[in-house]
C-alpha cells in the first residue's frame, strides 16, 4: 500500500519548480486576491505543524482536489477557511480549475500533470513563505518597540 508521501512527495530531493517573479506581481495588482492573509489560527497552526508538513497537505489538496480534468464540486472544492493551504489557494488562484486557467493558463479539462501539481505547490509555498516572513517582521517590530505597540494598544 503506498502513502500519500510515496504519491506526491514534497520532501524528496527534487525541488519545487520556479515560479515567476510577474505571478507575485499580477497577483498584487487583484484586489480580491490580495486581501487574503493568514488569521492568527491559521499562522499559529503553520508555525506549529512546519511548513513542509502543512505543504504535506497541500499536496494531498492539489492531488485529489485540483488535478483531476473534472474535479468534484468545480469551483467549491476549496473551502474559505480552516486551514493555511485553503486561503493561499485564495489568494493565488489555485483554488478551482477556473482560475487555475485564469491566473496560471492551465487547461481545463486535462488532469494536471506532475509537473503541473509540483508547480501549485511552489505558489502556494511562496505566498505561505511570504505570510510567515510578514509575521515575523512584525513580531520583531513588536518586540523592539514594546512601549508604542502598549500606547497604541489603549488609544
């Protein structure tokens, strides 16, 4: 019997594959995509589990969700909220095959290749990347500021 790690493994030795600079950028410019951010559950739940176990996940989202050429539910596979995966494929357009087609010009109705999952994963891990980088920014900037986060606080 194989495990979800022997179908679609993220900690082999192979990395994840690049993902355009432009992407991040045409991303920013969506108003609806950008106001995705991790809520304090979500960012405690992904420092807690690592983000190579949560991209664990990912891939088992992407493997039975995402990559087959009709998924189940189309466009309500991918819930709101409820774990760090579902909001990044929010926020990038990896949520359905719709914006899969829109945002990545991948087609619908063809099953997502190897290369195609591999591909999902590396967006949503730079987008989680990045939200985990703004939260330690901003916990840096808390610690080294204490008395104005504390002014701030009871204005």
């Amino acid at each position: 019997m194989s495990s979800q790690g022997d179908l679609f493994n993220t900690r082999e030795d192979k990395p994840l594959p690049p993902v355009a600079p432009e992407l991040w950028g045409k991303l920013a410019r969506s108003a609806f995509r950008r106001k995705f951010h991790l809520n304090a559950e979500d960012l405690s739940y992904l420092q807690e589990k690592t983000l190579p176990v949560v991209l664990e996940h990912g891939a088992d989202f992407i493997t039975k969700r995402l990559a087959p050429a009709h998924p189940a539910r189309d466009g309500k596979q991918t819930p709101w909220k409820g774990h760090p995966v579902f909001v990044a494929q929010h926020a990038t357009g990896t949520c359905c095959r719709s914006c899969l087609e829109k945002w990545h010009n991948f087609s619908k109705g063809l099953q997502l290749t190897d290369l195609q999952k591999r591909y999902v994963l590396a967006v949503i891990a730079g987008w989680l990347e990045h939200e985990l980088d703004t939260a330690q920014k901003r916990a840096a900037e808390q610690n080294c500021y204490p008395e104005q986060t504390k002014k701030g606080a009871g204005s």
